[in-house]
C-alpha cells in the first residue's frame, strides 16, 4: 500500500500533467449556500456544478453560484462566487503553482506578471485539508477568497482575478467538461 506521501506525488504528477480520467457531471445541489457567498450575493443560486477527478483520484467538487441575469460570455464582469469542496490535502504552494500553471495554458503572461501573481497567490491561497472549502468571489475587478467560511484576503487586480476564474470558466480552459457542469444552469 502505497504511503499518503506517494499517494500526493501521483496526485501532483497527475495533475501537471494535466490528463483528467472522469468527471462527475451529476453533482446534485449543495445543500446549502456558503454563507460567505450569501453575505456578499443575496440573490445568489446555484448555476452547475462537479467533481474533478485526475486519475481516478476525486480532488474536488466545484460549485459556481451567480445573481440573476449571470452571463457566462462575460462572466469577467460581473459578481458570483465559485466554491471548491476539498477531497484531499494540498499546500497552498501546491494549489499557487498549478493555478498559475492553468493560467498560463489561456494566456502567455509577460515574465514580470507571471512571478507578482504566482507572489500574490502563494501568499493569499492556503493549504487544505480533505473536507475543507475554499470559495473564491469574483468582484468584478478583484479575487475574495474564503477558507472555511473565513476571509482570507482580496486581490484587487482585475486581470488577475479575471484569469483566475478563467481557469474554470474560460472557454479555452483544460477542463471543458466541468466548465459545461459549473454553466449548466446559466443562461444561454
């Protein structure tokens, strides 16, 4: 049996390499609205939501939540909230570095952005615990995060925030199939 540090290298490995063996686009609603995400969009609901898989390994289930009229094609400018339920454990390093990873997929960044925001979110995104939410609010124009329904910092930086997001709704993002289950409910 393989140890727990064995077990996240395969993770790690799994996910820079960035192959996905399913996701679970039957996600039911959550059963409730993060109250981090009801404070700052009351009349949020639920768009769509799924669980990420890399190689068979649930990381985790993703749910994006958005106030009337959300329009996906512009999602960059308007307010909503996307909230990631952990499945296992990850440094915050961990989830800075493949973020950016992500980010530089839809975009070439000049050098000088790409090291200020991989600063700006290892300093900002924190480790996990397996069963622990992370929830991230769009402004439009700056990145809220929460870590367990506590606040943890804002980015105000659109473009970053933008690109941030753009990893899950990004029309070029790596994983279309889940970007498809997070704007089920949208408008078209």
């Amino acid at each position: 049996m393989p140890s727990r540090r064995q077990l996240l290298s395969r993770i790690c490995l799994g996910l820079l390499a960035g192959r996905v063996t399913g996701l679970a686009l039957a996600q039911t609603q959550p059963a409730a609205l993060p109250a981090e995400v009801l404070a700052n969009i009351p009349d949020a609901r639920w768009i769509g939501g799924a669980r990420l898989r890399y190689f068979g390994w649930s990381v985790y289930d993703a749910s994006l939540w958005a106030g009337p009229g959300f329009n996906p094609n512009g999602y960059a400018s308007q307010r909503f909230a996307l909230s990631l339920l952990y499945l296992r454990a990850f440094s915050g390093k961990e989830i800075a570095l493949r973020s950016m990873q992500e980010i530089r997929r839809v975009a070439k960044l000049p050098a000088e952005t790409d090291l200020t925001w991989l600063d700006t979110l290892q300093d900002v995104l924190p480790g996990v615990e397996a069963g622990e939410r992370l929830t991230g609010l769009h402004g439009p124009g700056s990145l809220a995060l929460w870590h367990q329904g506590r606040a943890l910092a804002t980015v105000n930086d659109a473009q970053l925030a933008a690109r941030f997001f753009g990893i899950w709704l990004d029309p070029a993002t790596s994983e279309p199939r889940l970007r498809q289950a997070l704007l089920a409910g949208a408008p078209p």
